[in-house]
C-alpha cells in the first residue's frame, strides 16, 4: 500500500491578514502631478476689501424733495498670494427680491461711469475696485449682498504652457454689503452737507495710504449750464443745471463749484440734485437790467473747469382794465404777458375759469346772468404770479339815458340823443312816449355810433330818435323814457 503525503494546513485566517495590508497601501504616486498637488494644498489666495460696508444715506424733506447726504461709492478689494493670471467677477445678490446679478470685470483702468455696479481691475496695484452708483430714481431702503470672487494659478517653475496645461487653479472669495438709507427730515433739522466720498488705494500687503482710488484713466474736465441766458421776470426764482464731462460731481469733486456774480447783493445758492444726478444753482431775477454768473469747478487731482450764464430781467407791460364790467357785454383785453415761457392770463368768474391764454388780446364774454359775480383777473408765469390778482364785481347794464332833445325840421320835429350800454346790436333801446302832444317816436337807423372814440370795449353807443307833433294847433310838449331791450328805464324827460 502507497503511503499518502499528509496535507499541510494552511492559515486562512494569515492569508485574509495579508490581503487587508495589500488594500490599505496607498498607490504609487504619479510623478507627473505629486509635486504640482502638493504645491496646489500649499498655495493660499486671499482677497480683502477695504470697507464691509458701501452706504449711501438720503432725506426726504418736509415737501418730498430729495437731498444726498453721503453716498460710499468705490469699494477696493486687495489681492494677496503666490499666483497669477487672475480673473474676477463679482455676485450680486439683492435682498428685497433676491434677484442675483453677475458682474464681469470691465477693462482694466476704463470704467463706463453710468452702470449701477462696475468691476475694474487694477493688476498693477493687486487691486480691484467695485463702483457703485446708487439708482435714486426710485427712492427707498435697499441692501445688496456683494461676492467678489476670484480665481487664479500657482506660480511654478517651467514653461507657461506647460503650466496652463495642467490647468490647476486656486480660488479666493471675500464678501460686503451695500446698503441705502433713507431718512425723513424733521421741521427742525438740519440738513448736514454732502460727504464727498474718498477713496483710499494702497498695495495689498502694506496699509492704505492717501493715493486715491480712482487711479485710472479720465477724460477732459468740463462744466457747462444747461441755459446760457436765463430770461424771467423781475423777482422771479431761476434754477440752473450745471453739467460735467470727466468727473462724477457725487464722488470726484473736492467741493461745490465756486460762484461768482458780477453784481454784489446777488444770493446764489448751490446744491446736489440726486434725481438728476447733477448740481443745481438756484436764485432770483433782478428787478431790473441783469447779471452774469461764473463758475470754477475743482476735481480731486487740481483740474479746474470753468463757465458762465447771464441772468436777464424782462420788461412786464402794466395791465389795465375797464373801470367797471357789465354783465352779458364782451370785452377785448390786452395780457401785456412778458416774452418768456410759461406765460398766462387766467380769468375766473367766482373761481369758474373763463379764460386762460398767453395770447396778446383775450376776449372775455360775460354771462349775462353774473351780475353781483367777482371777476379775478391774475397773470402767471409758471407758478409765479407776476402782481397781485386784480378783481372787481360785475355789475348789471345801467338804464339807457336820454342825453339831449334838439330842435329840428323848423320846429316840427324834435331830434333825441340816446346812450345805451351793452353791445351796440342786441342792446339797443326803444323810446316810449309817455304823453303830450307827439307822435311815436321814430327810430333812425343810421346814425347809430359809438359814444366815446377812446372806448376800446364799446361798452356805450350813441341812438338818435326823431319826434313830430302831433296837433300843429297845440303847443309842442311831450314826456318820453328810454327802454333798453332787458328792461331797464331811464328817466323821463320832459320838452319842453
């Protein structure tokens, strides 16, 4: 019989050992990239800003105007670490909606100057700066979150394209607010002056310093008003609007302009308009003849700019108006209105408007039924009046009067003067013969004329009647009366 060969035992429990060694070994690392991920982990990109917070504070004043108070418009952003080919962009996001806003970085050094958020890289100080300029059309609290985020490679040894090859980056981000206020101006407080924001610029790893952050690229300084002659009434208010070329007036001007008129006594005073985003001079017409106004504008590197507008009174012709006014008559009325704009008459009948024009001659027709009204006559320019309202109480049309009885035809006749009021073809009177020893008066038709040459309305008129007798044998004598055709009598006259 074959002896067996006794079986060796081995040891599960060795081998499982051995193969929880083999998995736990880390794999061999590549030589191409274990330097680079080292470097990568060792590698920190930081990014600074130099305010967490950007404010921009407004008042609304007891009439709802608007006034700027301080606005924080530029925001620096310092970069610091071993790396290079940075990019940036910045994310918005706003609180009230929550409406988020990506912002890529403009050319470096060229800001647009009219975007609500611009992004400038400044490679050469290590800096970003973020602008802001605060849309005040809608005015109301707002808060805006502000993530600048960036991104950029470590620096190595080799090639820059073998470097860009293995595509490794490093990212930094860094966060801050901004945040508009408004207030609300009590009766008796006092508006403080516009701050004008300074923006301090320093490189990133020393402390700022006093060089300014706007550090980059301008255009020609230049000031000039939006009206070169400023023509109103004397005593009137004028406001002007001064614009600029290269500068912000909110953020790069070292103050307000400087003013100076050719007349002393002259008030000019000056102020930030934020609607317009402009700086407005305000003050008053002369009473007579005019003055100029020049004005030296500053920016915060000593360029100055400098411009002037003339302010000029008109002449205001005298209104005159009749000494009395008839209900149901019709009148012609020079405005004697200044040749500026926004010139009016306004004519109201107990607050009724019954004309409004900036014609020369205006028509103004009565209604026959205002007798006892108040008739308010004010002449305007825009919301300034440019006298007191004149106004008098309508009155009802006198009586006709009879004026004169003449001798005529030999004695056989009698020639009567009328006057009557009104107009000349719907008020003419009637004579009435009371008594005596006459014949119905006759009307003649044409001699009808207007009573006073220098009557610009035709308010009066001349009528003639003529008067025969009646009995040859009796003595010539009669009463007679004048009607008009609303009723109204004169007095009797008596012939002889």
């Amino acid at each position: 019989m074959q002896r067996r060969r006794p079986r060796r035992r081995i040891e599960i429990y060795f081998v499982l050992y051995l193969v929880a060694l083999v998995l736990l070994m880390p794999d061999r690392p590549s030589p191409e990239w274990s330097t680079d991920s080292a470097q990568e982990q060792r590698v920190r990109f930081d990014l600074r800003p130099n305010r967490l917070k950007l404010s921009c504070e407004l008042q609304r004043d007891t009439t709802g105007q608007i006034r700027l108070v301080h606005v924080d418009s530029v925001n620096l952003v310092y970069l610091s670490g071993d790396v290079d080919n940075v990019t940036v962009r910045a994310r918005i996001e706003d609180d009230r909606t929550g409406q988020v806003t990506m912002i890529e970085p403009s050319p470096a050094g060229m800001p647009a100057g009219s975007s609500l958020f611009e992004l400038v890289p400044l490679p050469d100080r290590q800096t970003v700066a973020f602008y802001w300029r605060p849309y005040l059309g809608q005015v109301a609290d707002h808060r805006f979150r502000v993530t600048i985020l960036g991104t950029g490679q470590p620096v190595r040894s080799g090639s820059s394209s073998d470097r860009d090859a293995r595509g490794l980056k490093v990212t930094g981000s860094t966060q801050f607010v901004l945040e508009t206020t408004v207030r609300q101006q009590t009766v008796d407080m006092a508006v403080r002056g516009t701050v004008i924001d300074t923006i301090v610029m320093a490189n990133a790893t020393t402390q700022p310093s006093t060089t300014m952050a706007s550090d980059v690229r301008r255009g020609t300084f230049w000031v000039a008003p939006a009206s070169l002659t400023i023509r109103a009434t004397p005593g009137s208010a004028w406001t002007n609007r001064l614009t600029f070329g290269g500068a912000d007036p909110f953020r790069d001007l070292k103050s307000l302009p400087k003013v100076r008129v050719s007349i002393p006594g002259v008030v000019v005073e000056r102020l930030f308009d934020s609607l317009q985003q402009a700086v407005l001079l305000r003050g008053r017409i002369p009473l007579n003849g005019s003055y100029d106004v020049s004005i030296a504008a500053e920016r915060d590197d000593g360029t100055i700019a400098e411009t002037s507008f003339s302010v000029e009174a008109v002449k205001v012709g005298r209104l005159s108006l009749p000494s009395a006014m008839y209900a149901g008559a019709t009148y012609l009325l020079a405005t004697q209105l200044p040749d500026v704009p926004g010139a009016r008459l306004t004519v109201r009948l107990n607050s009724e408007v019954l004309v409004s024009s900036s014609d020369p001659t205006v028509r103004i027709a009565v209604p026959a039924s205002a007798a006892g009204a108040t008739l308010v006559v004010e002449r305007t320019v825009g919301a300034d009046r440019l006298e007191a309202p004149s106004q008098m109480v309508i009155q009802a049309l006198p009586a006709p009067e009879i004026r004169d009885v003449r001798t005529a035809a030999g004695g056989a006749t009698k020639r009567v003067v009328v006057l009557f009021y009104g107009d000349r073809n719907n008020d003419r009177p009637s004579l009435e013969l009371v008594r005596g020893n006459a014949l119905p008066p006759q009307k003649l038709y044409g001699n009808l004329r207007a009573a006073s040459p220098n009557d610009p309305n035709g308010m009066t008129w001349i009528e003639e009647f003529d008067v025969r007798r009646a009995q040859p044998d009796a003595p010539f004598s009669f009463v007679i009366r004048a009607r008009s055709p609303r009723g109204a009598v004169s007095a009797t006259w008596t012939e002889p």
